[in-house]
C-alpha cells in the first residue's frame, strides 16, 4: 500500500537516523520503500542545497529562501515522491512542507497565510499520511552538532532555533491527527519503537 512518511525537527535531533531506521526495517519486511531527503535529491535540488545551505557569498533573503525550497520540493514531489507513491510505494521523506512553515514561518517571521500559500504550489497539494516530530530543547539539539561544519541555517542564533521548534510544536497541536510527536531525548531504539508502532497500524 502507498503511504507517505515525514520526518521533521530542529537540529541534531535525530531525523536521518530514525527515518534510516524505518527503511531499514520496512525492507526487512520486503515491503516496497523508498527514502528520500529534502531539499536534495534531484539534480535541481543537489544545486539548490548547496545555495541555500553552504553560499557564503550571497545574502538569501527569506522570501528567497521559501521560494528556493519550495522550486526543490516541486521537482521531488514530480520526479520523485508522486511517482513512487503511484507505484504503491511507502515513501520515507526526511524533511517536508512543513520545515519550511517551521523555518521560514516561525524561525523567519515570514506572513505565515503566504508560507502556506506557497507550499501548497511547491506540494502540489501533497500532504504526507504521518509526520514524525523528533522534539527535544534547542540547547541539546545542538549540542550534538558540535564538531560538525555548520550549514547557514545551524549557524543561527538560539531565539532563531526556539522559535523554529515552537513553530514544529504549534502545527502538531493544530493537525493531531497526522502528526507523531515524540521525545527525541528518548534512547534512539526506544523512539524507534515508538514510531514503529505507530506505522505498522498505519499499514
């Protein structure tokens, strides 16, 4: 059956690892799966990664940046994510839609009415059948990533980080019925668990 995963939250809390751990475990079972990544993947979206993540000589502005994300989910979504999904796959997506209402939204102050605007089109009115939420305090989050080059975004001052994890925890409250809020400082089989439960009822 086709079913469309999301992982989202703040940084270093543990996305790649747990949507990895899913696939992982959704092939041991030989079920059909595909994961994903945004804004990456495509070749349009490799190159908008690297802008939006790595430019050290330009200034993005974060109507840009909304406008940037969302042309990368819209080749994923069209290339990628829809075909799959078409195919009768479970697609795993670390990232989605709503990381730009929690970045460019909350974190930016972007009119939050145009953010989701702009998303639908991007999305072509995708919306994924259960997001995963990894929350855990800013501070923690990261802490893990020192040692780590830090991208555009983790280079952001902690009020930035608050207000993007406030945001995450806003849109879960407003939609309880797709999204899986869980406590990302949870030891990561524990959480995986947790997720698995949660899906092996979704399939």
């Amino acid at each position: 059956m086709a079913l469309f995963i999301t992982f989202e939250g703040g940084e270093g809390c543990g996305k790649s690892v747990q949507s990895k751990r899913l696939y992982r475990r959704l092939l041991k079972l030989t079920l059909p799966v595909l994961l994903t990544h945004e804004p990456g993947v495509t070749i349009l979206g490799k190159k908008i990664t690297h802008l939006l993540k790595w430019s050290r000589d330009i200034n993005i502005s974060p109507l840009a940046e909304l406008l940037l994300f969302n042309a990368s989910r819209a080749q994923l979504v069209m290339e990628v994510i829809r075909p799959e999904l078409e195919s009768g796959k479970i697609v795993i997506c670390d990232r989605y839609a709503d990381s730009t209402t929690a970045y460019q939204g909350y974190g930016r102050g972007l009119d939050l009415t145009i953010v989701d605007a702009i998303n639908k089109v991007g999305t072509t009115g995708l919306i994924p059948d259960l997001t995963v939420l990894l929350d855990m305090p800013v501070g923690k989050g990261l802490y893990r990533k020192i040692g780590e080059k830090p991208d555009r975004f983790e280079q952001e001052d902690i009020a930035f980080h608050q207000r993007v994890r406030e945001g995450y925890l806003k849109l879960a409250v407003a939609e309880p019925g797709r999204w899986l809020v869980v406590d990302a400082e949870k030891g990561k089989k524990e959480i995986a668990d947790i997720i698995w439960r949660k899906v092996s009822r979704l399939l």
